[in-house]
C-alpha cells in the first residue's frame, strides 16, 4: 500500500470489528466503487486500500490480476 496504509489498515481493523470480514470487504467495495461513479479517484483508491487491507487482515488471497502487496 502507500502513504495512507496506516490508516487503511485502522480502518480495516474497525470496520472488521464492527461488522465482521465479509460485511467489512462490502462495505470497502462499495465505498470504493460510490466515490468511482463519482470520479472521486483519490477516495475510491483509498478505499480500494482498504478494501486491501481487509483482505489481508482476513487472511485472504487477492482476486485474480491483483498482486498480494
């Protein structure tokens, strides 16, 4: 991650304690995708990074054609 994986990786921790994994990755995705419909590119990469950083936190594998950071 970049500049910002700090508080990615914050965010990622407290949206997984609030709403668990799977409810964390929605909630990142779809932040993402809002702020990208919106060209919004600056906070749609941020919340792609979280979306990352849940992943990671959950131990996951990235989906195809993503590197692992």
């Amino acid at each position: 991650m970049d500049l910002l994986s700090g508080d990615a990786y914050r965010t990622a921790a407290a949206l997984m304690e609030t709403h668990g994994a799977a409810g964390a990755r929605r909630i990142a995705q779809r932040r993402a995708n809002d702020f990208l419909d919106a060209r919004d590119f600056e906070a749609s990469a941020r919340w792609k990074a979280v979306l990352d950083a849940v992943r990671e936190l959950a131990h996951e594998a990235p989906p195809p054609g993503r590197r692992p950071n």
